[in-house]
C-alpha cells in the first residue's frame, strides 16, 4: 500500500484526482451560452420542478433556439448532470483536500462516516437533478463519471475489507437516488442516516 493526499490506496487503484469532473473547455460564446442555459434550467426547476419542467420552456427563458440546447446536453437528463457537475465537484474538492474528517488526515473509517453524511447531504438537496441523471437509461448512474469517483474514494477507504471494491459498491447501492427518493417518505432522512452509517461500521 501507498498514501497520497487522497488516502490509503493500492498501487495499481486508479489515483483520486484522475477521477475528477474537469470543467468544460469551450469558446467564450459556447461558454455564455452553457451559463445561460444552466442559469435558466436551475430557475425553472427551482419555480415548477424539474419533471414539470420541458427543453422548449428552458431553450426560451435562456435566450437560445431548441437545437441548439439538444446539440449541447442532449436531453434533459443531460442537462440535469450539467448542473449537477459544479456542486459534484465542490465536494471532490473537499474530499481530496479539504479539512478531516472529510478530507485527508483522519482515519479511514471517521473519513468514510464523513463522506456518507456529505453526500446524503449532496443527495437530498437535489434528488429530483441527481435522479434524472440516474435514471435517464439502464445503468446511466454507474456510467457517469462522478460515480467513478466516488466508488475508487470509498473503495480506497475500505481497503483492509474484504473485497474493497464490491463493498463499495455495495454502501453506495443504498445512495442510489431512485431508492432514496422512494424510501424517504416512509423511513425519513435521520433513520435513512444512521441505516447508512451501521452498513458502513460492520463493512470496516
């Protein structure tokens, strides 16, 4: 085993920071028009929700013409994880270099606690976004990136497990945005909490 800013890791695990979401490159047209629509797309969704919420209505209140937006994010799945894209990536930030417990310097398993607490945090305050993402086709929440990422993070925390890998793969299945949204009601977000964290404890 090595250590590095992000933690413990095995050799051969891809490095942390590979895994980030790198902010788009484009020209400064592109770039207003990416902000725009963003800026347009996260009102609407605030005002009316986001399932209520069409292409055409998010292509006009922007300033843009319809194809334009298709062109860009495809669909409004792809839209969803273009606004979800910042917000993913201010807590990349504090994993790999933020204070501990979230960030580097504390033990594995305080690290792990943190990071679960953060991302349900992440999670409940836009589930409608992450969900779409999620959902938009089979399999498309293990596709995006940012899922990447947070597997190697908690895989890299689990490494004297079992199989750190599926573990992690396994504490993250309960963080799928669908199960939550459909739990919630029932269960509440404190139990949903501590479910989380007691499935955590007996994985280290």
């Amino acid at each position: 085993m090595t250590r590095d800013d992000s933690g413990l890791r095995s050799v051969s695990a891809m490095p942390l920071e590979l895994l980030r979401t790198p902010p788009p490159k484009e020209r400064a047209d592109a770039a207003r028009n990416r902000a725009a629509v963003l800026e347009a797309a996260a009102r609407l969704f605030a005002e009316q929700g986001v399932e209520a919420v069409s292409m055409d209505q998010v292509a006009a209140a922007a300033g843009v013409g319809k194809g334009t937006l298709f062109r860009r994010f495809g669909d409004k799945s792809g839209l969803a994880a273009a606004l979800l894209d910042a917000r993913e990536r201010v807590l990349q930030e504090a994993v790999l270099h933020g204070p501990p417990p979230l960030g580097p310097g504390a033990p594995a398993d305080e690290r792990l606690d943190a990071f679960l607490n953060a991302y349900l945090d992440y999670l409940l305050e836009h589930l409608a976004l992450v969900r779409m993402s999620e959902t938009a086709t089979p399999g498309a929440r293990y596709r995006i990136g940012a899922y990447r990422f947070w597997h190697r993070h908690v895989a890299i925390l689990l490494a004297t497990a079992p199989d750190p890998d599926h573990t992690a793969h396994a504490l993250l299945a309960p963080l799928a945005a669908d199960h939550v949204a459909a739990l919630l009601p029932e269960v509440g977000e404190q139990r949903m909490r501590s479910g989380l964290l007691r499935l955590a404890h007996r994985a280290t």
